[in-house]
C-alpha cells in the first residue's frame, strides 16, 4: 500500500511516499536555478514555496550527453535537488549523503543501481543522493575568461550546498545531523576527497567513503585556463566572446562543444581530463594529495579503495606493443618524467595488454589512493580495501572487477544493474556472500566510525606489528597486509600533483 508523508524543510513542505518499506522524498530542491546569467556562478538556496511540494517522482538531472547516435542531451540546468530515502519507522538514523560518480561528465541521483532501497532497509540508515552540475558546466573555472563573476568548482560548490542543506534539514526525515557519512564512488569519489580539503566543509560530515577515486584527476591553474579556451573554441565562437555571450547560448550546445573538446583533444590519454576540481586557491586551496600530505584535510574516519581491474577497458587500446609503451611513457612524463622509468619498470615496460591496463589502473585510482591512505592514517582512522570480485562470466571475457562493480554489493541491489544477466551466468551465490560481507562493513563504519574487529587500521608497520592491512573482496575475502609491495615503492616518490604535458593545439 502507498501512503504519502509529509515534512517540513526549510524552504518548506515537502511530500513524499511510503511504499515497500521505504520512505522515500525525490527531487527535493535544495539550491536554484542555475542557468541563464547563473551558469558558472556559485549557486544560491533554493526558494521557498507555499503549500506542499510534491516530491514523489525524480528531479531533473544535470545536462549531460546521452551517448547515441543521436547527440541528444538530456537534464536541465534546474537540477539542484537530491533525493532521500529510509526505513519505514521513526528512528533517528545515521546519515549518508551519496555523490554519484560518471567521469565528471553524466550520471544521477537515481541511477538505478543507487536508488538505495535495499541499502537503507539492510544498512539502518537515511539515505541522501544528490545531482549537481556536470561536464563543461560544472567543472570547469570560466573565471579566467573574463568577468569576475564566474567561480572555479561548480560542482563542488553545489556539493557543500547540499551537505548545508542536509545539516539544517536532515533532522525532519529522522536523520542524525551529528552523525553524516559522506560517500561517494568514482568523479563522486574525488569529489569526497576534494571536500574533505574545503575548509568551509568543516563539520557537515563526520565520515567519509571513497571508492574507486581518481584523487589526482585535478586541475591545476595553467589546466584550468586551457580548458576553459578550449570550450569556447569548441563552441565556434570569435575569440573576444565574452562569458555573457557565452551564457546566451543553449546548456545542450555547452554540453555538445565540450563533449567534442574532450573526444578530440585526446588529453585522457595524459591523465589530463577536461573536467575535474580545480585548484582555485581560495575555495579549494590546495592539491588533495598535498593537503593530505600537509594534514590539512578534514580529520574524519576515512574508507578508502579500488577496484583491482577498474580500467580493464584499456586492453583495447593501441594495436601495438610499441605504441602501448611510448603511450605510457608519455603519459607518466607528463607528471614526472625522472621517476617515469622507475614505475614502467614495475609493470616490465606496459607493453603487453595486461600490465598497460595495470598500468592505467593504477595510476588513475589506486597510487593515489595510496597517498591519501598512507597520509591520513597518520591523522586519523583509516581502512583500505581493493575489491577483486567478478562474476565468472566477466572474468572469461577478460574484463574482472571493473570500474563500479563494487556498487553491486555496496548497494545490494544487483537486479538494478547492467551486469545483473552477467553476475547471474554461473550463480548469484557468491555475489551475495560478497554483498551480506561489504555490506555489514559498510554499515559498521556508518554507525560508529569503525567496521569491525574483522578489519584493522591501514597503518605503518612497526617492529611489532605489520603495516598497511587492506581488506581484499572476493569469493575468499582476507586481510592482507601490503599487497603489491613493489608497485607501491614504484609509485612511493613519483609527483603526480600538476601536469605538465604539451597542449594539443
């Protein structure tokens, strides 16, 4: 039987549905809209309303490319709303507050997969996920095109404004605003270690999760003003444009010129996305990695992790073992050309298809959050893990524990997935034993700051006791302590802070 609930927030009355045990609010506007002469601004607080909002169907999205042979975009640039969901009790709970993850360019509050109906009923908790702005809207610092009325982060910017939102409001749906998770996965990674370093973020979460995190992925001032003439060269406009000419042009035309800006410019191939935080020096002040090297992150309980085949995708590039290693050897120079040969050395050359996609996993995702582990284990409680689990059929097709199919068993809701005909083919069994395992983790370290006996600190070792114990998800889980060993002195000294590769143009 559906009911509907209603809550009062701060902007007003909000309706929301009791169905199948969950109490769900969508679409729930916690900041205004963003386009017209707001495109690029800070964003401001949603308004309020008269009488009671119906939140029982999703919000919009932020414009995005839909990826077909089309070249549609969906979503509007009104899309500042989030979505919460709990049990169907009066309990007040821990809190999660979800970013989405979809390489800085697409994805949702709703995707299916992170709906989190299974995960509030199994985990105890309220369940908060957001939408902010995305791609050439959101993460990119227009500042330096012209008027100073332009903010570098976008996105990250809407990110605080929504934990503000939810540390004013989150008390009315039973959540406890003293005890918030922040947590996200990929991009939603990043940005969880990004506001971990925002000093103005300081005390509206009290933990924090991140999975499969590209925690480099981070412009520096020099990246910034590239990207951002590089857009407007993109949009086939004179060169004197200004940012209002700019802002009179449509979101799906921004959304289009920068997918092009992206596939064209070929810059992922040099660890240098057109789209990511930007060190701004005055909302983001410094690097993550550095400001967790300097310790002045937000000292919080930290989960932390990777995939063990995150860009398994990467074996189809370049025919050639030749190609394959120049590739690398370009990529890793651009960071750090006099530690270049110390990492190739450890994946024999990345000439072969295996240890380039190695190769590239690692220097996306797992190295650095290896820094980040190391350093804010000095400061804080720490745990690590590395996620090795894959249906049979994913491992004879060669692609294992990919990029988000760690989602799958954090969320619990493996019917919701593309891969769920995939996790199917040769039994659901061991995916639920890795599900019920994660999960009880998971839940462990949202209610009280730790996930259990079962798992100790990421810390250095001593003469007494080994160091750096990761937690390794499979079939089997175990506890290892310092696994790869000798990739991760490889990676010990090499400076991943600022590219400093040659622009494409």
């Amino acid at each position: 039987m559906t009911m509907e609930i209603v809550v009062r927030t701060s902007q007003g009355l909000v309706a929301g549905l009791v169905d199948n045990g969950v109490r769900t609010w969508r679409g729930v506007p916690f900041g205004a809209d963003t386009s017209g002469k707001h495109r690029w601004r800070a964003p401001r607080a949603a308004h309020q309303w008269r009488g009671v909002r119906d939140c029982t169907a999703y919000g919009p999205i932020a414009p995005q490319p839909i990826y077909s042979w089309t070249d549609q975009v969906q979503g509007s640039e009104d899309c500042l709303n989030l979505d919460i969901v709990r049990p169907d009790s009066d309990d007040e709970l821990p809190v999660v507050v979800y970013l989405h993850g979809g390489s800085f360019i697409v994805g949702a509050s709703h995707q299916s997969v992170l709906q989190g109906h299974t995960f509030v009923k199994n985990l105890d908790v309220v369940y908060v996920s957001i939408n902010f702005r995305l791609g050439a809207l959101g993460y990119l610092n227009m500042h330096s095109v012209g008027e100073g009325d332009c903010v570098a982060n976008p996105a990250i910017r809407d990110q605080l404004l929504a934990l503000q939102w939810v540390h004013e409001n989150i008390a009315a749906f039973g959540g406890d605003p003293t005890n918030v998770t922040l947590m996200g996965e990929s991009a939603g990674g990043a940005a969880v270690t990004t506001l971990m370093c925002v000093p103005s973020a300081r005390g509206l979460f009290h933990r924090a999760i991140a999975q499969s995190a590209p925690i480099a992925a981070v412009h520096s001032a020099a990246q910034s003003e590239f990207w951002a003439r590089e857009l407007a060269y993109h949009m086939a406009m004179p060169r004197h444009s200004s940012i209002t000419d700019l802002r009179l042009e449509s979101a799906d035309d921004v959304v289009r010129a920068g997918q092009s800006m992206m596939w064209r410019s070929r810059e992922f191939l040099q660890l240098n996305p057109c789209y990511c935080p930007t060190v701004d020096g005055s909302f983001v002040l410094q690097h993550p990695v550095e400001a967790f090297n300097q310790g002045n992150q937000v000292r919080v309980p930290l989960l932390i992790g990777t995939n063990r085949d995150e860009t398994s995708f990467s074996k189809l590039f370049y025919l050639r073992q030749s190609a394959r290693g120049k590739a690398a050897q370009r990529m890793l120079n651009a960071f750090d050309p006099s530690n270049t040969e110390r990492v190739l050395s450890a994946y024999w050359g990345a000439v072969e298809r295996q240890h380039f996609s190695e190769l590239l996993c690692d220097a996306l995702f797992w190295a650095p959050s290896l820094k980040v582990a190391q350093a804010h284990s000095r400061v804080a409680p720490t745990w690590m893990y590395r996620f090795d689990f894959a249906p049979k059929a994913l491992k004879m097709l060669g692609i294992g524990a990919m990029h988000s199919l760690e989602l799958l068993a954090v969320f619990g809701d493996a019917d919701a997935s593309r891969t769920r005909s995939l996790a199917r083919w040769g039994g659901d069994g061991e995916l639920e034993e890795v599900t019920e395992f994660i999960q009880y983790l998971w839940g462990n370290f949202i209610h009280v700051g730790s996930p259990g006996w079962e798992w100790p600190r990421y810390q250095m070792p001593t003469d007494t006791r080994p160091g750096r114990a990761t937690m390794i998800f499979n079939t089997e889980s175990e506890l290892v302590f310092d696994p790869r060993a000798g990739r991760r002195k490889a990676w010990s000294g090499f400076n991943m802070l600022e590219w400093d590769g040659v622009s494409p143009r």
